[in-house]
C-alpha cells in the first residue's frame, strides 16, 4: 500500500469522535430501572444500550465493583507475552512491537467487552510518522453502539437512519468489534442488582446515623409557660436536632426500627451478602485480592491440575485475549507493514503450560519408541509428538534416553510444583510395587495425593542439574509409566520435612517461619543409595550438605505438626529410581568436587494436592 494511499485511509470517519454523548445519566438507579433498560436492550423491534450503559456506570461507581473489575484485568494486563513464528521460536523484534501504552488500551478493552458486553476498538486513527505503526487505541462510545444492527449513533438516541455501519467494508481495517457471545450484555447485567441493593444499604445507614447516631438531650422540668420555653431555647442553641422538654412525670421512650438482629446488624448482612454475590460474578470467588487463600475450593480440571476458580477465570480471559489479537488485529497490522507474516501471539504462562502438557504427552510417547527398539521415520516422530527432528541421532540407546531425559530437564519451565523422593513420598516420579514395563506403556495416572503434607526446596538450575546426572543404562531404570515413573527424577529438589499434617494454619506458620530465612546454601557432596527392602527399586541420590537446611529441618519440626517418616534426617536430592542391585556401579563413581547450589525457594505441599510456592 502507498504512502498516498494509507493517508486516505485513515481520513474515513473516526467513529470514536463521531459517536457524542449529549448528556450523562447520573440518576439514582433502582431496580425497576435496571429491569426497564434490560427489556429496552433487547427488545426485538428497536433495541437501544444507552440506558443499560448508564446503570452500568453508576454500579461501578461502587468501590468493590470497580476493585473487583480491575483486579480480575491487572491479572492478564501484567502478563509477559511472546510473538512466536510458525515454526514456534520467539520472535524478540516482533514482540518489540507490541510493546507500548496502545497494546495495553488494546487488551484493556478486549477484556472490557466481558463486562459490558462489547467493544468496538478503534485502532490507527492517529499513527506514527513514518512508519504507520500504531500510536493510540480508542473506544468507541459504547451508549451509541446497536450491537445487534451494527450501527454507530452520532448521539445515544440518535434514529437508525442516522448511524454509520461500522462492519462496513472502508472501516474494516480500522475497527475491530469484540462480542462476548457467553454474555452478550455483560456480566455487569447480573451484577447490577447487587450493586443497587450495596448503595440503597450504604444510603440507609447515612440515614440513620443522621436520625438516631446523635446523643439525645432530653430535661425534665417542672417549669411552665415562658420559662419552659427559655429551657427549650437553650437546648436548641447547643443543637439544632435530637432534644427535648418534657413534664417531670412524663415518661420518655425512644424506639429504633428493629431487624431480625437489630437495624445495623440488619443493613450489614445484607450488604455483606451483596458484596460476596458482587465478587463471585465477577471474578468468580469471594475473596476481593484472590482465592488461594480460603476464598474458594480448589479442584482439579481435565488437566488433573489443582486450579481455582480465579485461576481458571484468568486463563480464560488470556485465551479470549489471544484469540482477538491473533484473529483480528495480527491481519490489521500486518496491513501497517508490521513484521507479523505467519507469527502468532501467545502470553508466556500459556505458553509454559503449554510445554508441559506437551512434555507430559511427548515423555510417554519418546519412551514408548525408545522401549519398543523402532526404527521410526522423523515425519512419523514429528507427527507422534510435534517436534520437528532435524537429523538422527546416532548414539547408542542408553546415550539417547540419557539426552532425552536431560533435554526433558533443561526444558522444565514448571515453577508450581514440588516433589519428595524418598520411597512412598511425594516425588515427580511416583513409585508403587507394580512390574517393571518393558514394552506396553499405559497412561500415568494422577498420584498426586498422600498421607502427610511437605517442605520441600526445589533445584531450578536445570542445566546444571542435567550435568551432573551420571550415565545410566536404559536397562537399568525402574521405568513404571502406570505409576508415572520414568526412572529420572524429573522435579529435582530437596526435602526439608516430610509428615506434615494439613492443618488450617499451617501454612500461615510456614510462612511466618521462612519470612526470615536467607537463601539456602547446600553442597551436593557424594553418590550414593537408598535401599527400599520391601519394593522392586532403589532410590540413586546426592547427598547433602548444609547446616543451614537441618536448622530449617528443625525449626519445622518444632513449629509444625508432623508424623516423622525416618528417625535420622538425611538430606539428598533424588537423581533416579533404578531396578534393585544396579545402584553399585553408579556410585562407584564419585564427585571430583563438592556441587554448591543456592536455593532460594521452598515449596508446601498439603498432601491433598494443594502447592504453595514461598520465596525465601
């Protein structure tokens, strides 16, 4: 496109400047209006929003409104995103371009549209010179938007003939509209009423506290006529309100309205029960900042993931995100010349959880193959797992399980879990007494539940962790897919105490306890083993050295409830499980010199699923 061109564009109507508001509503709202303007949204013959904009405005005036709103967006707002190319590498220059005020007003009014229903974003109105990249993102006047008839009034009651087609084929480019098809007006609809009935709460107390929060003055006298006056005209010169002159023997009684548990108590309920329908429609839960705090019960999805409602409600509105960048405004920017020709958008959390549920399926399959002894071609590999093979390998088998194992290491991007090794305790590679699989894989099942609760410190140095692990024959791994181990621990870590209980505050003293501890220094000194008398394994191992980790030790056993597993505390970092009598020949070979490694996380797992990530 020319220069010339591109400038003629950009001189068709500015919807944003076009659609003018000639008055705010700034009504008190009441549940009758809220009805009235729904029925008026959806009315099948001539439907209108601005009256359903204006309660709007006025629900998120409410401060638990608005904080709820906010909360629910800075956590997708604040998210790292990466631009990725078709083959899946990051691409730095074209995430580069991302970056500014404008892609933030971008993914601002694409979440916007969940809670009112629709945006129609405006982008390039006004553009860099030079290059006619993006200089600001507008929203168009929502009050003037016929979602339905896709129009754009110059004023909200504006007659249709009077509106502009904003899905015009000229406007195209320029506008993108994003509809929420699960709530086509909102999910303010449906919290309205609650914020409605937290004001009309709020404006009853203001009104008795300005009627009964005075001290009453109240004097008894004998005193008639003028004289009784002149009391009265004293009391009124203190305070204009709330006093009164009666007869000696008159009796005075004053009455508050009563509620079932008395009128403040009354009000309170029912706007504590207001607010807690306010926060679950909006973010989902109860608890104003998050829910990993008792706000909502976690449970697992098809991911057999522990996740929260919060957490759940986020990954939705980062995919809703990346489904409009990735559909609608990649194809209007690559129109501005942007560097974008088969690229996609991705925010990094997705991403990392995309690589382990990737690495979960490819780890079963690579083990399959390499099981089986297959010849197996590299389009048949890529289609199998979708990594793209450039060459064979030519090491031996034992050589390639090493590297896949190791790869699978460096590759480990899961900062949210945390494992114990030692035999029936909470480990990456879960364990049991099954046969050993030699050439049937099942599907590892979800073992991720136990007796006690851990402290565990995680190893996040994944490089160097593969470095050290010693060769180990393919032959010689206890390799139980059923269970889910993979001979190689894959979450390497080191545990502080295994036995907790899952006490409610638990966790509130863990992190009292380690609010004050440094970061960890321990030594890998030595290979050596742990023998399991009753299980067809043995458990390889670094031992470790810190006096650091065993006051930890020790301070957790004073402070936390626990069923101890062991008598003596041996600090070690699990390298392998491998099949009985096999563990000699690796710890022939020793260490040349002590590995020194500097931990500076501790992970709580509750023994029902539940992981706390606690930095030191």
């Amino acid at each position: 496109m020319s220069k010339k061109t591109k400038k003629r564009a950009t001189a068709a109507h500015h919807l944003s400047t076009f659609a003018s508001v000639f008055q705010y509503g700034r009504d008190r709202v009441t549940i009758a209006d809220w009805i009235q303007a729904w029925r008026i949204a959806e009315s099948p013959v001539m439907p209108r929003t601005y009256p359903l904009m204006e309660v709007y405005d006025m629900v998120c005036i409410d401060a638990e409104v608005i904080t709820a709103i906010n909360n629910r967006k800075n956590k997708v707002l604040g998210e790292p995103f990466l631009v990725l190319d078709s083959e899946s590498n990051y691409q730095e220059a074209a995430t580069k371009k991302l970056r500014g005020s404008w892609f933030d007003d971008f993914i601002n009014a694409v979440l916007d549209a969940e809670f009112y229903g629709y945006s129609l974003i405006e982008i390039g109105q006004t553009l860099n010179d030079g290059d006619y990249s993006i200089k600001e993102i507008n929203t168009v006047e929502r009050r003037n938007i016929i979602p339905g008839r896709g129009l754009v009034l110059p004023y909200p009651f504006s007659a249709y003939q009077e509106g502009i087609d904003f899905s015009a084929e000229y406007l195209k480019r320029w506008y993108i509209f994003c509809h929420s098809k699960r709530f086509p007006l909102g999910l303010l609809l449906y919290a309205a009423p609650y914020a409605i009935l937290s004001r009309d709460a709020l404006v009853k107390h203001a009104e008795f506290n300005r009627d009964y929060g005075k001290p009453y003055k109240i004097v008894h006298t004998d005193k008639e006529g003028e004289e009784r006056r002149e009391v009265l005209d004293a009391l009124l010169n203190v305070e204009e309100e709330l006093n009164g002159v009666f007869d000696i023997e008159e009796k005075v009684e004053i009455a508050f309205p009563s509620g079932g548990g008395g009128t403040v108590d009354t009000f309170d309920k029912m706007d504590e029960k207001a607010s807690k329908k306010l926060l679950k429609i909006i973010q989902g839960h109860v608890k104003l900042s998050n829910d990993t705090d008792g706000g909502a019960q976690t449970y697992m999805n098809k991911d057999s993931i522990a996740k929260t409602p919060s957490e759940e409600i986020r990954e939705y509105d980062m995919a809703r995100v990346e489904s409009v960048v990735n559909e609608e405004l990649f194809p209007r920017l690559l129109d501005f010349n942007y560097p974008l020709a088969g690229h996609s958008f991705i925010f990094l959390d997705t991403y990392l959880r995309e690589l382990q549920r990737q690495k979960k399926s490819i780890s079963e399959k690579a083990l399959e193959l390499a099981l089986s002894h297959f010849e197996v071609s590299t389009a048949e590999f890529e289609k199998a797992t979708g990594i793209k093979v450039k060459k064979k390998a030519t090491l031996p088998v034992d050589q390639n399980m090493k590297a896949v194992v190791k790869k699978n290491a460096e590759n480990d991007t899961n900062t949210n879990t945390a494992t114990d090794s030692e035999a029936n305790q909470e480990t990456g590679n879960q364990v049991d007494s099954t046969s050993n699989l030699d050439t049937n894989v099942e599907v590892a099942k979800n073992q991720d539940f136990f007796k006690y609760g851990s402290v565990t410190l995680p190893i996040r140095d994944k490089k160097l962790w593969a470095s050290l692990l010693p060769d180990i024959e393919v032959r010689d791994l206890y390799i139980c897919p059923k269970a889910g181990v993979y001979g190689y621990e894959d979450t390497p870590h080191i545990t502080a105490l295994y036995g907790l209980h899952a006490l409610p505050n638990a966790l509130k003293k863990l992190e009292a306890l380690l609010s004050t501890q440094q970061e960890m220094e321990v030594q890998l000194t030595a290979i050596s083993v742990f023998d399991q008398k009753d299980k067809d394994y043995e458990v390889l191992k670094f031992e470790v050295t810190s006096p650091a980790l065993v006051a930890l030790h020790e301070a957790l056993k004073a402070e936390l409830k626990h069923t101890l597993q062991y008598e003596t505390y041996q600090p070690h970092a699990t390298i392998a499980f491998i099949k009985k009598g096999t563990a000699k020949k690796y710890t022939l070979t020793q260490l040349e010199q002590p590995i020194k490694l500097s931990l500076s996380e501790a992970i709580y797992s509750d023994g029902r699923g539940n992981k706390t990530l606690i930095k030191l």
